[in-house]
C-alpha cells in the first residue's frame, strides 16, 4: 500500500473529476505497490466493493480516468503471479494493473523494465539463499 500516493489522490482538486472517479483513484493510489503510485491491480468488483458502487461505474471511473491522464495500464507482470503462493495465474483470470499518474507529485515514477529486474534479482537471490539453506540442511543431516 502506498501512502504518498494515496495522500496525493485525497489532496487533489480536479472539478472535472465525479465522486466515484475520486474514489476509484483514490482506492487505486492506496493499492499501489509502489510509492509513485505504480502497480495497483485490485479487480473490479473489488474496487466496486470497496468504493460502493457498482461495477458499471468502476469501469466508466476508469476510463475517464485514463482519458483525464491520472491513470495508466501498469505493467501486467505483477499480476501474473499469487502474491502469496507465488503460483502463476492464468492469463483469462488475472487483474488488470494501474498506475495512477501523480501529475505534479515530487515521486517521479521509475522505469518499469529497471523495476522487473530489480524483482527478478531479488528471486534469483532468494532462490539462491533457499538453496544454501537446503544445502546446509543436508549437509547438517
């Protein structure tokens, strides 16, 4: 979750912008992975659930929030994983990912690909280190 994003969606003052387009963004800015407010991939139901309003007026919010330049398509990688088990989702069942564009924020949002290899190090390491371990296990055994 992102603070500064979120703390920027609350502060902005845009009258072109409806209530549920507020709240869509805001909701979008508070899920972002990064604190430039980049990669958010709640669904639309949950955003529907979590914004109380219907999902028809979601995906109306969303594209008029791209059409006003405060959202973008993320990169869909970050969802092509469960954060959790770390299994991969099939391509029909995965989130679309946001980033909200913090127009005039300090944060400038960083390069996606300097990201994904940054992501992809981090694994090789951890990968690495589980091996150690398991190495270290055998050998303690």
């Amino acid at each position: 979750m992102s603070g500064p994003a979120e703390q920027w969606a609350w502060q902005l003052q845009d009258e072109r912008l409806s209530l549920s387009e507020k709240f869509v963004l805001v909701y979008l800015a508070r899920r972002a992975y990064y604190d430039d407010g980049c990669g958010a991939w709640p669904s639309v139901n949950t955003i529907a659930a979590h914004c109380h309003c219907t999902r028809r007026s979601v995906l109306r919010a969303l594209k008029r929030l791209q059409e006003l330049g405060y959202l973008r398509e993320g990169d869909q990688e970050l969802a092509a994983r469960n954060p959790r088990s770390h299994e991969p989702i099939p391509r029909g069942h995965r989130s679309k990912v946001w980033d909200v564009v913090m127009k005039g924020a300090q944060t400038e949002p960083e390069d996606i690909r300097s990201r994904r290899d940054r992501r992809r190090q981090g694994r090789s390491s951890e990968t690495q280190y589980s091996r150690t371990i398991a190495e270290q296990g055998v050998r303690a055994g």
